[in-house]
C-alpha cells in the first residue's frame, strides 16, 4: 500500500494508487472511479490528476472512501487537496504548516525539523545573522532583522537551529554558525521549497519600497528563446549562485544579512515553430 505521508501532490498520489490498485483489480480506472463517485462526465477524474480541473471537498471525501484510507489518512488527503488547490500564499502557508503537523509524528519518513528550515523566510536569515554578530538571546535577533519578528519566532529560530546541528552556543554564551555554506537538496519536499522561495519573492517585492536604490539591486530583462536557450540560460543562472556563494564564504568583516533571487519564467504560452 502506498504510504500517502510521503505525498505533497493530491493529483500524484491518486494516479500512483490507481496505477497500484489495478495491479490486483485491473478494471480499477479513473472512469471506474468517476463513475463510483456519480460523475456525469467519466473523463473528469482523468483532468483532475492532468491539473485542467479541481476537486470540490464533497469529490474529495468520496475518492478517500473508494482508495480506502484510514481516518487519518484521509484527513491527510483532505489537506493535500486544500493546499495544493489553495488561492493565496495565506492559505498555503496555513495547510503546509498542517500537513507539518501531521507529519511531524512519523520521523522514519520525514525529517520534520529540516523541512521546517525552509517553511519561514526567517530561519536562514537568523542562521547568517548568527555569523555575523555575537548573538547570545533572541531580543537582540528580534531588532536586527528586517521586517522584523517577534522574541517567539526569534528564540524558536535558535531552538531549531540548534537541533538542526547550524548553530551552537559556545563556551563564551554567544550562538555560532557551524557550517557557512547550505543547499535544500533533492530530498527536500518540493512544497516546502515552494513556500520558502514564494516568501521571499514577497520580500523581494516589498524591499522596493523598504530600501532607497542604493541598498538594493533589481533589474529585469525580458527576451525570446527556444527551449535549448533555455537550458543555457539556467546553466548561466546556476554558475552565477554558486560564484555568488563563493564571493559571500570569502568575504572577510560581513556586516549585513542578504537576500539574492534569481527568477526565470515564461510570459507566453510555447508558439509552434517560433520565429523563422
């Protein structure tokens, strides 16, 4: 049986289940399950796990019922639904940190403490900050950060840093940073990374209006290409993150905590043939 705790995809899991299930029921489909579910239209489970279409809270309770899960099972498939179908960054923000929760209780399948790292914009910031400056409780952290947290966030900050092997408080009573350099890594659930990156977009959005010019930098550019191109233009992205990293371990007196985003996405949908 599949184990849905390791699932941050509604549509994902249910197209692995079926897939499993027909091995011991070959007629078990996605028209099987529309019609068991008293869809009119047989091919909608079918848009559902290609993302042309959504699950209301009524669908989503039956597809629980017929894959057969457990109650909390179920309750986890109803908040993959909820997150994966969620409008703002508020919502998704607010089922993550339940799906967290859920998982929280399941160590062998997750490291809940690692996913949290990326959950809160905050946390790698604190971890820099910690280089930075003799940093001994969380009031100081509190100050020092912009926009600024609470002492809560700041002392949870540390507890998790700490846990995590990242920071250490040292003989003299002041935090340090253990290691200067952190990637997410493949085995980082994918919503979690989604959260974090969105999070500082928003800051990234609003430091235009936080900062004067001279204490930020953001320029865009906005061209054509062909897939090829593309895959040149992230090779180029990806040299220049890891140079940045090089140039910020090196840097001797740091004085300040940054943020760097890089951003590539396309403006149109692909155009058969491209220009000529």
């Amino acid at each position: 049986m599949l184990e849905i705790f390791t699932y941050t995809d509604y549509r994902r899991f249910i197209k692995d289940s079926c897939e499993e299930t027909r091995k011991v029921k070959p007629f078990f489909s996605y028209r099987y399950i529309a019609q068991k579910t008293g869809l009119k239209s047989v091919g909608f489970i079918s848009w559902v796990v290609l993302g042309k279409r959504n699950m209301s809270a009524s669908l989503t309770h039956k597809i629980a019922a017929i894959l057969k899960l457990g109650k909390r099972e179920a309750d986890y498939f109803e908040l993959l639904v909820n997150h994966n179908q969620a409008r703002t960054t508020e919502e998704r923000q607010y089922y993550l940190e339940r799906l967290l929760a859920f998982r929280s209780t399941r160590p062998a399948i997750v490291d809940r403490d690692r996913d949290r790292y990326y959950s809160r914009w905050y946390y790698s910031a604190v971890r820099e900050l910690v280089a930075l400056t003799k940093i001994h409780d969380e009031s100081q952290i509190s100050k020092l950060l912009l926009p600024s947290i609470s002492r809560s966030e700041a002392r949870d900050a540390l507890q998790l840093l700490s846990r995590l092997g990242m920071v250490r408080l040292n003989k003299d009573k002041f935090y340090e940073r253990i290691d200067p350099a952190l990637t997410s890594g493949p085995d980082v659930d994918p919503a979690i990374i989604h959260g974090f990156q969105t999070a500082t977009m928003q800051l990234a959005q609003s430091a235009l209006h936080r900062f004067p010019k001279e204490d930020r930098d953001v320029s865009t550019v906005t061209l054509s290409c062909n897939a090829k191109d593309l895959a040149r233009i992230r090779e180029r992205v990806c040299q220049m993150r890891a140079e940045i990293t090089q140039i910020a371990c090196a840097s001797e007196n740091a004085d300040q905590v940054f943020q760097v985003n890089t951003q590539v996405f396309p403006l149109t949908r692909r155009i058969p043939g491209g220009h000529p």
